[in-house]
C-alpha cells in the first residue's frame, strides 16, 4: 500500500499552514452556601490561518481530519 498524507485546509483559501491563538478567561459562578465566587480557569484554543486569518476550533480541525480518513475508508 502507498502512504497518502493529506492535510487538513483553510475553507477559504486552501492554505494548510495554522498558527495557535490562545484565549484565557475566568468563569465566576456564585453557590448556594456561600458568599464567595468560585471559578474555573478556561483556555480555550482556536487555530487561525496563516494566509486568510479564518479561525477554526479544534472540533472543527478534527472533523475535517476524520472527514479525510473516512473518505479513503470508503475507497478501499
């Protein structure tokens, strides 16, 4: 069997090549027993291509790439 590489793409553009871009957040939330504000650190990371700037999530990146992987299930 050969060995296909195929990568996953900017809608927009076709570009293959992603930078990362952080954004760190706070969630506050009150409790019942409490006066005091509990909260959870959030990092959320979105990818955002290097030619065009559309972003994409990691939910998105990873059903492109298993859209890939189905394609050549199906092929064989």
């Amino acid at each position: 069997m050969d060995i296909i590489q195929e990568y996953f793409i900017c809608d927009g553009c076709e570009c293959r090549d992603f930078t990362r871009v952080y954004n760190f957040s706070l969630r506050l939330h009150g409790i019942n027993f409490s006066d005091d504000l509990v909260y959870d650190r959030l990092n959320d990371e979105i990818y955002q291509c290097a030619k065009c700037k559309r972003t994409f999530t990691i939910d998105q990146i990873e059903e492109g790439l298993k859209n890939i992987r189905n394609k050549y299930k199906t092929q064989t």
